[in-house]
C-alpha cells in the first residue's frame, strides 16, 4: 500500500485495474469485502469504502444476498476516464523531464519511435 | 452510528502528574481504533478508566450508555487485555482458558482452542513460568475469544514474534469481519497495524492530539525535498511539522497538500516523500508541533 494515498482508493484502484487487464469480466462477481479484507490485511470498513466507491461509479453493482458483480459496460467507460488521465499523469511530466534536459519535442516522439521498435523487435 | 463510549472533559491525575488530561472523544461502534502515543501518554490510564479499573478526577464516562463503575450490565460487555495481566500465583495457561468464559457471555470455546494450537501454547505451562511471548499470547486468546463487544488490547504483543503478531492480526481481522466489534488497539508498533485501523487517536501527555479517521490522516503530510531557497518559498507560511537540512538541501514535512500543490511542488523541481502514519505520530508527539491539530482539524 502507498503511504501517501486513502487506502480505500488504492482498493477502488486495483479492482478498476483487474477489470481493465481483464482478470475481472464484466457480470462476473468480485470478491467480498471481508475476502479483500483478508487478503490484502486492511480492516474490511476500508475495504468497504473502496468496493462502496466502484458501485456508486456504476462500475460494480450489487445483487442481493449474492454479492458484488462487474458491470455491463464498466471495462469501456474505465478505459476512456484513464485515457483521460494519461495526459495528465504521464504525458505532461514527460515533456516537463524533457524540457528541464534540453530535449525538443520532436526528439521525445523520435525515441517514442525508437524505443518502441527496440521492444518489438 | 452509534457512539459505545463517550468520554467528556476526563481528568486523572496522580498527584501532581496528569497522566490524562482533559480529554473527550467518542467510540463509535463496530470500528477498530488505534490509541497511539509515546510511553507515559497516558493509553493504559485512559482504558483503565473505560473499563472501571481506575476511579476518575473529573469529567464523565458514559460507556454503553451508563457509567462502567460497579456496573456488571457493562462491565461483561468489556475486556482489557493488559500488558501486565496478574493471575493468582499457581494458575497454569489451562486454568486462565477455563476461567474466562465466566467473565466473557459471548465466548467462543472452539476458536479458543482454535487460537491455542496456532499459538503452540503449553496448557500446563505456568503463568510465571511460561516465556513473555507465550504470556502475551495466553492475553491475545483471550482477548479474540471473548468476542466482547468492547475490547481493549493494551500493547498485547511484548515478546511475540512476527509471525505470531501477524498471526495475531490475522485473525483478529478474520473474525472481526464475521463478528464485528469495537476494538481498541494501543500500539507502538504503528507500520504494522496502520492498515488494520480505521479511526486513529493520538495521545500525549495526558492530552488528545488526534481524533481522526485513519484515511484522512494518509497523506495529510508530505515531506517536501530540495533546494533550500526552492523549499523555503514553496513552503512559505505553511505549518512545519518537522526540518531537516544538509548543505544547500532542505527536507520540510508539512501539513496537508492537495494535488495542485503537489503539482506546483512538482514542477518548481522538489520532490515529495510520504510520510507514514509512523512517521506522523512521531512527528506529532517528539514535542515540536502541537498546533498542527488545528491543522488538521481545519
């Protein structure tokens, strides 16, 4: 867990992860809070808050006396909110680090280039 | 929610010490509750108040409704598990095991047992005789199988190992999930129950420093690394809680940045470093910062 975080988002966080690498379909069921509670040592009220944060998002939904379930839907409205986000987080302190080291945007799409053909080969 | 101690304006003093001062707060039910603070803070004196060990100075304990003293209604809802723990000079481990299901309604014989093979205890071990850890854990049987509805465990781990603390924390999450109760854990060990707390009360010489849900107090601090003069102008006016310094670097630990702050923190070229809930109980009782509540609370 990360220190500087509310666990309960970091819970949220990790079942929107399951969900978009799809470990977690959709109208499958999640585990329960106490099982999450129990697997990764968190007192189940945080656990709770977490779960509590995905079904008000109309990600989980619950079904009665059964437990929580994966929405229809829930993979493609995640994806486009953490496209949304990739800008912030990932895009604009790139060119920030870029900036500060004297490297031109041009140079920054040129090693995107390069470096992604080195993985694929 | 429903508050199952309410404690209001609590004074005890021993002579001239204030071991508690002035303190008032609620529990509310079914939450567990970390009560951190330095030794000496006054924890052990604050739960011997709840639980009709101690007689008050001043101010009132309302604990399931009516006050604790001489009354069996409430008294058998509580247990304290003390570091201290007397039992009478020939009790073997057995003895203790059998006793407490006189004091405890709601005690569970099966996950007794249960908790006595995990533990590797010795029924016929004495008291006396027994190691520190075996001793503790005779006190964290205890404490998890009377399934009381209000319990108190006062440093319930002295001499544990690892593996019997997690062991420990298991299984009180375990059952405290089937069976939810309110829970007072005073620790100093606080990186290894932070997650396991959901409310948080902070003590210091006899005061009340924090009374918070544990998530707010995640991240309600940040170390911030750099420059000096860099550091200098971004923290500016803010409250600081702690300052450490090498050459030209600066490392300031404040109050609460939300992400914009971070983001101004970020791109003015210092770093930030999190601050544990550890760290922040240290920060807040090694005697430098007490406004930072007020902070907080703000």
């Amino acid at each position: 867990m990360d220190e500087s975080r509310p666990i309960f988002q970091q819970i949220a966080e990790r079942i929107e992860n399951d969900i978009i690498a799809g470990t977690l379909p959709e109208e499958t069921q999640v585990p329960s809070t106490n099982e999450f509670a129990a697997f990764l040592r968190i007192n189940p009220a945080t656990a709770g808050k977490g779960v509590g944060l995905l079904v008000e998002a109309g990600i989980l939904y619950k079904k009665r006396g059964i437990g929580m379930f994966v929405a229809a839907g829930a993979r493609d409205r995640l994806l486009a909110e953490r496209r949304d986000r990739f800008r912030d987080q990932y895009v604009a302190p790139l060119l920030a680090e870029a900036r500060k080291l004297g490297i031109t945007s041009r140079d920054v799409v040129a090693l995107i280039t390069d470096t992604q053909k080195e993985n694929d080969s | 929610m429903t508050a199952v101690v309410e404690v209001r304006d609590l004074t005890k003093h021993y002579g001239k010490v204030h071991a508690v001062d002035g303190v008032s707060f609620q529990l509310e039910e079914n939450r567990i509750t970390g009560l951190l603070g330095r030794n000496g803070a006054g924890k052990t004196t604050l739960m011997s108040l709840l639980t009709a060990q101690e007689f008050a100075s001043s101010g009132s304990i309302e604990v399931f409704g009516a006050s604790p003293l001489e009354n069996a209604a409430v008294l058998q809802q509580l247990c304290f598990i003390k570091e201290s723990q007397k039992y009478p000079d020939d009790f073997k481990v057995k003895h203790v095991l059998r006793t407490a299901p006189w004091f405890f309604p709601h005690w569970d014989q099966r996950f007794a047992d249960r908790l006595v093979t995990e533990f590797r205890l010795p029924l016929d071990g004495r008291m006396k005789k027994i190691s520190r850890g075996q001793f503790s854990a005779v006190g964290v049987v205890v404490g998890l199988a009377s399934r009381a509805p209000l319990t108190f465990f006062d440093e319930p781990y002295l001499g544990l190992d690892a593996v019997a603390r997690q062991l420990f924390y298991d299984r009180l999450l375990e059952d405290y999930a089937e069976h939810p109760r309110t829970v007072v854990l005073s620790t100093h060990l606080i990186d290894e129950v932070s997650d396991l707390l959901e409310h948080v009360l902070v003590i210091d010489s006899g005061k009340l420093l924090v009374d918070s849900a544990a998530d707010e107090l995640r991240g309600s601090a940040a170390t911030v690394v750099g420059g000096r003069e860099a550091v200098d102008r971004f923290v500016g006016t803010r409250e600081v809680l702690h300052r450490d310094g090498i050459g030209g670097l600066a490392s300031v630990t404040v109050a609460g940045l939300d992400d914009a702050e971070r983001a101004a923190a970020r791109s003015a070229g210092l770093e930030l470093g999190q601050v544990s809930l550890q760290q922040l109980v240290v920060r807040l009782t090694s005697g430098t910062a007490t406004d930072f509540t007020e902070e907080l609370s703000a």
